[in-house]
C-alpha cells in the first residue's frame, strides 16, 4: 500500500507543521480579505467620487451657461435689431461690449439681419483672434461686418470688414477683408431661431475653428435674429482640476464618441493641419493620443453606465454620466481610472500586514514547537476508535502516527476501514440525494475514480428508444470531462460479449493496444495513449437487467489488478449496484417528468386547437409569463429586490402557465364560438326570417283575395308594395339587432320589442318531433289550431334550468364569488336580441368566465407534490383584477402571488395581439400597450409589472418572435411609464 512507504515524522514536527501552516494560513486569509474589503471601499469610494465629479461638471456648466439665456432675451430686445446701416448698428458697440465682458464664456456676440448683413463682435483677448487676426496694439474689441445687400456707402456687398477698437470704444484701425460667400441666413442657428432663446448642439465654430455652441434667439423685427458663441474652454479647465489619480482620464463627449472637453485641449479638434483648415472635426476617442481611450471607444455605448474592464493587463473602473444637454445633445461626462492607482494604498496595506503576520509567526513558532512536544507523549487508544466506528460515527480525529511500526500498522487499519466504510455511506447518501441525471453520473465517474486510483473512468448507458448502450460520460485526471463522440455504440450482445469473465466477480479487466479489435479501442486515440486496461462493471436494474457498463481504465505499465487491488474492485463493484439502482430511479423520474409535461402540453394543443377563437392562446400566454419572470429575477428595482425563483418554483410556474385555461375543455363551443345573439348549435336567424316570409306571403295573399272581391288594383298594390317594404325594413332592423355591432339603447329595445308583437298563424302541432326535455320545459301541451304566433318571443321552453350542482354557494371550498345567473341558459328571442353590447347574454357569459370556475376545481382536485402546490392558485388568478373586482374569487392585489399578477398581463397582452382570431382583428403593439395602461390606470393590472414589461423590452422581444411585420410598429414607452 501507497501509507506502507511514506516517510513516518515524530508526532512532534507533525503537529507543529500543522500549526504553523494554519498560522500562515490564517495570516494570508486575513491579510487577504483585508485587503479586499479595503479595495471594496477605495473603489466605492471612486464610484463617489466619479458622481460628484459629473455633478460639480453640471452645476459649472449651469452656473457658466445658464445666465446666458437671460442676457440674449436683454439682446433680443435692443433698438439695434430696426438700424439699417453700419454706422447706425456699430453705436450699439457699448451693449455688445457689456455683454462680453459680463460673460467670459461668450466668444462672439453677434445679429444677423433679414436683408443677409451680419454684425458680430468678439473680445481680442483670446489666443484665436490673436492667431487668426492679428489684432493691432491696443485692441480690445473687433467688429465684423458682412453686407449682403446693395452696396452701402463706404462697402461693398460680399465682403468681410474688420474693425478694431480699443478699451474706450475708439475706432483704431479697419481693414477690408476678402471677398467670402457667408451668408447667416444659411446657417443653423439662424434658421432654427426662434422667439424663444434657444441653444444648437455644440459644434465647430465657422471661423475661430474652435468648440462652442450658439444660444439664438428671433427678434419682433422680422428675419433678425440674435446670437451669442458660446465657448466649452471652461469645461476643459474645470476637467483638468478633477484627476482622481495621475494615470486617469476624464472628458466630455456625445452619444457619437466625438470628445468637447479634455485636460489637453489642442487634442479636441483634428486636421488643424490640413490646408485652409479644411477637414476641423471634433476628435474622437481614439484621437486623443491615450490607449485606454482608444481601446475603449470601440466598445463604449451612449447610455449613463458604471465601467469596469481590462487592458493592457490592468483593470479599469469608470463611469459615464449626463451632465447636461445643450441643443437636446446629451453631453457625457466619462471617466476612468486605473485600478492600480486607486488600490495603490490598499496594496501598500496589505504588504504590511503579510509582515506583521511573519513577525507573529515566528514568535509562535518556539510556543508551538512547545506545544506539540507535550502533546505527542500520551498515546490515544486506538479502542476508543474502534467504538467509534461501531457507532457508525466517523469524525475526523488525530492522527496516531508513532515511530512504533505495530502501533501505526494498526492506526493505519484502523483508519482505512474507517476510511471505506465513511466513504460507502457518503457516496450512497450523494448519489441517493442527487437530483439531476448528468451530475449523477458525473458524480459516479468521479468518486469512482477515487476510491479505484484509475487515470480516467468511463460509463455506457442503455438508450430506452433502440436499447443500444451509448456513452454518456468519459473522465480523465483531474475530473476533465472528455468528448465520447468517437466512442462506439453498443448493443447488449456485444455488451455481455465485453463482460464474460471466467472468475467470481462481475467485473472484467480488458487490455487495449494497437493491435487490439475491441469495440473499445477507440478509447486508446481520445486517451491519447498506446496501452491500458480496463476493468468493466455491469450496472444492473432490480430486475438484474443491464443499462449500463462502468469502466475504471488505468495507464497500462503494471497490472491492472496490481494498480487497482483487489478490495477496491469489490469496493467499486458494491458501490455500482446502488449506483445503478440510483440511475434507473432518476431516469424513471425523468422520463415520468417528461410525460407529465407533454401531457400538459397536449391538454393545451387540444385547448387551442378546439376552437379558433382561442388560436395558440395556452401555448403564447407562458411566453410572456416567464419573460416577465426572468426580467423580475434579473430587475435591480427595489420592487422586485425579493423576488427570485428557484428551478422548482420555475417549474411549478410553467406548469401553471400551460394549464391556466384548462376549464376551457367544458366550455360549449358553440358558447365561445357564439358570433350572433341568436346562435346556439346553429344561427336562429334563419327561423326569424322565414316567419317575415310569412308575413310576405299573408300580405300577397290578401292582396289577392281582396282583388278577387272587387277591391282597387291600383290602391291594393300600393297597400302591398308599402307593407312589404315595412316588413323588410323590419327584418334588416332585426338581422342588424343580430350581429351585435352597435350598443342596444332603450330606443332601439323599444323599436324590438314593438316588432316583436306583430304574429303570423301558425297551422302545425308545435308540439310534434320535439324532444323528451324541450317538451317537459313548455308550458302548453295542447293548444288550440290555428295558433297565432308573435314574430320574436320569450317562450318558456326556451328557458333551461340550473341544477344544483351547477351553482355556487356563497360558503363554497374554493371561496369563489360570483354572481350566479337563475338559468342555465335562456334562448328567449326577444331577450337575446335585446342584449346592448356584444353577442352574449348574461348566462352565456357566465358560462365563458365559468372556465376559470372549472380550472381550479380541476387543478385543486390533482395531488401534487410539495414545491407545485401553488398551481391552482397561479393559474387561477389570471382573471383577477388588482382592485378586488376580478373573477372568479375578487381577489385584492396583495392577495395574489407575483406570478399571478404576471399572468394577468400576459393574457391580457396575448389576447389583444393574437392574429389567429377569426372574430377579430390583431391590434398593433402601440394599440395593445395603450389599452394595457388604461387598464393599468383602472387598477385591473399590476402598475409595477406593466412599468417591468415596458422597461426591460419584453412587449418587444415577444413581438419580434409572435407578431406580424405589420403589427409592431413604434411604441414610447415613456408615454405609458407610471
């Protein structure tokens, strides 16, 4: 044995080695979660600091930008916008001058004139006028004017002047400028103008080239407009002083990566280089010279999010918050930083800490050493161990390791009888509590493996479909689970083949190598190796039938029986019967699951496919459900914090979800499928219309008659033609009353009721060929003939009673509350056609909504296992209403589980979009999600679910996979959001 020529140490060294490499442990474990926990708090700490730098951002830039609007509504209405030359519009000088100066941020104040001129004056204080025009000595203020118009004195129509003043407003020097094609009016910001002051997104100034935004505002006086340049320097400036570390970066950009503020800002703007100037656009990421940008910018999206990724070997952690939107441009503020930097104090910690824990170390060491020497004197009994074990308990205790060769013999015997009998009891418990078929059989593989020492193990399992064995599971060392694709199949013939042995045992050790024919020498090319045995171990059922082969393969240089002994073999052959009663268990189990969710699912396919009406209703409705479980699961919503299913709850909520309409199969069709009041098993209106044929006939008949008596043909006919056109008024009236398209009021009842009292004579016994139950509900068996017969009535045979059984008592077990119609149908003529909204009378929509009356009597009547109790209450619930108005139990919001609320909506939402209704036409996505928020706001849906359905895109995911083309067209989710 492998323990016979291990190296034995004194008591002593054991025990002390064990302390100090506890101590060291436990020194690395503190100084290690130290250090975590310090770095939690540095880089919480930056995510701090990365908000209020995107705050202190937006408040500089309100605080910078935001009186700017005022000044231009001041602007707006100077006496400047009605002058119509230059001398009279550069008086005005002073107002601009105040402007600019009380602003820093302002470039260029300027106006822009209906007839084209353009008047605009700067400050020659900035680096841009200095390089672009050269200001001569002294120069505060330039002017620059542009006529467009017919020559004025002293210009010339399409050319830039240049004036120069110094600080008191004294004209120093002008100069004609060249000849230029700039008109305001073709720009942006003049033709957006408007009489509220208003601000372009920022852009690339026309003339100073550099990055700003222009705040515009239309005058009263018709085509000027006023404008100020706004420049972005001071965001620049500002980001410079907010560097968390040395290696950070932190800038502004827009959702296109183009970048408006940067600690370097001679970066922002690319081609300067260009001629002309040609080509000035705002840099992107990757064109401001930093590697972590530019690695960046191929992955970053436009959307307020907190960052954490790798490069260049070292982990970044950022943020991108809005910090304002100028022009409805959204201006992100991005930041990064290297995690080495934040953490570098935190490493600095953790060094210090690993030395005090050496220093304490070797101050223990002596006390340990101390230690370890009184302990090793007494000798445990070994009796007190083997009581142990016949108590079946197994704890871990002290090793007896003694330089006594007797005494650690029998420690050793001890230990591995312990050792085994632990081992049988622990593997039996796994293998008995392990649920899932795959990680059972990994778990064979595996502790197989280590009770046998094999290099890699190997299991065949029957295929219940053809009964050929297939491998369904190869592990080699260190637990790799290796591909059986190449492996062969097997039928049992060959298998039993494989397992002949001429001794006792079940098993059979095989040797492969190249020459062999095996069926299972490809094991040799995906072990990668010339030469191994393999042992084979029959799994067997209760019935000492095969589904299955164990192999233990070993690397072939010794024996396989002297690798593997002889007590590990009976070890491993005891263990596999449990094994493979375990694996016939679960795949019994799993087949049994298998069958009760197709069957669920048939009950479904029947559901739908009974009427068209409902189409793949039962089949769409756990879509939704479970999208909008997952997003609940998954939601970061404070709302949703607690809520989060387990794989037995998903389960139970699936198969609540398939089963949620199964009262459906007791409904009548001709009740779901009821298109027109007088349908039953057929549409009556055809009884209706031959009785105003009748009528026809009675009225030609006496037409005649009467002229057979002498009576006026010309005053009969008209008679007729007029009683013929009531009747047939009468009858379209009727038919339209039929379809149900229109609301009934009192008017339209009154007009019914009136027709419904004309009668026509009927000759024949209504008694004969009727059925035993239609004859028992008349009240009038022999009646005198001929009868008159109203047109439309409510007889009594047409009233069907409700037996007992199909009422609901107001105490009833399920705690249903409804109100029960006195019949169970009425097929009054009169009564059917007077309903006032819809096809269906009040018994014959209670008799719909009794579907979910039949669903929970039928589910509730199922026995269940533990964890799929809540079925009857998930899938019965879908008809509530979150007000207590709902069907068939009432039931308040709190009342109902989550997951209910979510199928509510999911009914809901599949029933507008459906498109394989035949009765109605499928709403558009915009037109469901409206009438969901009605409901929304009528409190008949859950609000927190329906703003979850809108917010995590699941209307749009399910439309992308159910709908048509046609029907998902745009929604704004923001319009229905509460």
């Amino acid at each position: 044995m492998a323990n016979q020529s291990r190296k034995k140490y004194p008591l002593q060294i054991a025990i002390g080695t064990l302390f100090i490499s506890i101590t060291v442990i436990l020194a690395l474990i503190l100084s290690w979660q130290s250090f975590t926990k310090t770095s939690d708090i540095m880089l919480n700490d930056a995510r701090e600091i990365y908000q209020r730098i995107s705050r202190e951002l937006a408040l500089d830039f309100k605080a910078t930008y935001g009186s700017i609007f005022g000044e231009l509504r001041q602007f707006r209405l100077s006496p400047l916008v009605k002058e119509k030359t230059f001398a009279e519009r550069i008086s005005y000088l002073e107002n601009f001058q105040a402007f600019l100066e009380s602003n820093p941020s302002i470039f260029a104040a300027s106006i822009a004139y209906a007839d084209g001129d353009y008047l605009s004056v700067a400050l020659t204080n900035t680096n841009h006028i200095h390089e672009l025009y050269d200001p001569p000595a002294g120069a505060a203020l330039m002017s620059t004017y542009i006529k467009n118009t017919q020559t004025e004195q002293r210009f010339d129509q399409g050319y830039r002047y240049l004036f120069f003043y110094d600080a008191e407003l004294n004209e120093i020097s002008r100069r004609k400028g060249k000849e230029t094609q700039y008109d305001p009016r073709t720009r942006p910001w003049y033709q957006q103008a408007t009489g509220k002051p208003q601000a372009t997104k920022p852009y690339i100034f026309y003339d100073s080239k550099i990055i700003g935004l222009t705040a515009m505002s239309a005058t009263q006086e018709p085509g000027v407009v006023v404008m100020f340049d706004i420049t972005l320097e001071n965001l620049s400036q500002t980001i410079a002083k907010h560097q968390v570390t040395p290696g950070s970066e932190v800038l502004l950009i827009n959702a296109e990566g183009d970048t408006f503020a940067y600690k370097d800002q001679e970066k922002i703007i690319t081609g300067k280089s260009l001629p002309n100037s040609e080509g000035l656009q705002l840099a992107s990421l990757s064109d401001l010279g930093s590697d972590v940008l530019s690695h960046i910018s191929t992955s970053l999206v436009a959307q307020e999010q907190e960052l954490d990724f790798e490069f260049d070997g070292q982990r970044w952690i950022g943020s991108a918050r809005i910090m304002a939107k100028p022009g409805g441009v959204d201006l992100y503020a991005l930041m990064l930083s290297p995690v080495d930097e934040l953490l570098a104090e935190a490493i600095a910690i953790r060094w210090q800490l690993i030395s005090i824990a050496l220093i304490v170390l070797l101050i223990f060491i002596p006390v340990i050493w101390l230690t370890a020497k009184r302990i090793s004197t007494p000798l445990h009994k070994l009796s007190n161990d083997a009581e142990a074990i016949s108590r079946f308990e197994f704890d871990e205790t002290q090793a007896h390791s003694s330089f006594i060769k007797e005494v650690d013999s029998l420690d050793a015997a001890m230990d591995l009888m312990k050792s085994t009998i632990n081992k049988f009891i622990t593997l039996i418990n796994s293998l008995a509590g392990e649920q899932d078929l795959d990680a059972l059989l990994k778990n064979i593989t595996e502790e197989t493996m280590a009770v046998s020492h094999s290099d890699a193990a190997l299991i065949y399992l029957v295929d219940e479909q053809d009964d050929l064995l297939k491998a369904n599971f190869l592990c080699g060392k260190n637990a790799n689970q290796i591909a059986t694709d190449t492996l062969p199949v097997l039928s049992l013939d060959e298998t039993k083949a494989l397992l002949a042995s001429d001794d006792k045992h079940k098993s059979r050790v095989l040797v492969l190598n190249k020459d062999s024919d095996s069926k299972l020498a490809p094991l040799l090319k995906q072990l990668n190796t010339e030469q191994l045995s393999i042992i084979l171990i029959p799994l067997q059922n209760r019935n000492i039938e095969i589904i299955g082969v164990l192999g233990l393969i070993y690397q072939i240089g010794d024996d396989s029986r002297d690798v593997s002994t002889q007590g590990n073999i009976d070890f491993v052959e005891a263990l596999s019967g449990f094994a493979a009663v375990t694996l016939e268990s679960r795949q019994l189990f799993k087949m049994q699951e298998a069958l009760l969710h197709s069957f669920i699912k048939l009950i479904a396919g029947a559901i739908d496919a009974k009427s068209p009406y409902t189409g793949g209703h039962c089949q769409r409705v756990p879509e939704i459900t479970m999208m909008l479980a997952k997003a609940a699961c998954e939601s970061n919503n404070d709302l949703f914090k607690d809520f989060n299913l387990d794989e037995k709850q998903w389960e139970e909520l699936n198969i609540a979800c398939w089963l949620h309409d199964c009262g459906k199969v007791t409904t009548p069709e001709y009740v779901v499928d009821k298109a027109t009041k007088l349908e039953t098993i057929y549409d009556r209106i055809h009884e209706v219309r031959m009785r105003f044929e009748v009528l026809k006939r009675d009225a030609e008949i006496e037409y005649w008659q009467q002229i057979s008596t002498g009576g006026n043909k010309d005053v009969l006919l008209e008679k007729l033609k007029s009683q013929h056109k009531k009747i047939d008024d009468d009858f379209s009236f009727v038919a339209e009353c039929n379809i149900g398209g229109e609301f009934m009021d009192d008017k339209k009842i009154a007009r019914l009721q009136a027709i419904a009292e004309q009668t026509w004579l009927r000759t024949l016994d209504d008694n004969t060929g009727v059925s035993w139950e239609e004859m028992n509900r008349k009240s009038n068996h022999n009646d005198l003939l001929p009868a008159d017969e109203k047109l439309l009535a409510d007889k009594p045979e047409h009233l069907i009673t409700r037996q007992d059984s199909d009422k609901i008592a107001k105490d009833n077990p399920w705690g249903f509350n409804v109100d029960t119609p006195e019949y169970k149908y009425n097929r009054g003529e009169l009564y059917n056609l007077s309903v006032q909204r819809g096809t269906l009378s009040e018994e014959e929509r209670y008799m719909i909504n009794g579907h979910m009356i039949q669903t929970i009597k039928m589910l509730n009547n199922l026995p269940y296992p533990r964890y799929l109790r809540n079925v009857p209450l998930i899938a019965g619930s879908h008809h509530e209403t979150m007000d207590g108005t709902g069907y068939p139990r009432r039931l308040l919001m709190g009342e109902q589980p989550l997951t209910s609320r979510m199928m509510v909506i999911a009914d809901i939402f599949e029933a507008l979009t459906a498109s394989d209704r035949p009765y109605k036409k499928a709403k558009t996505l915009n037109e469901s999600i409206r009438i969901l928020s009605f409901m929304r706001n009528d409190n008949h849906i859950d609000p927190d679910l329906f703003n979850l359905f809108l917010s995590s895109g699941i209307y749009l995911e399910y439309a992308k996979k159910f709908l048509s083309a046609e029907q998902v067209d745009e929604v704004n989710i923001n319009d229905y959001l509460s």
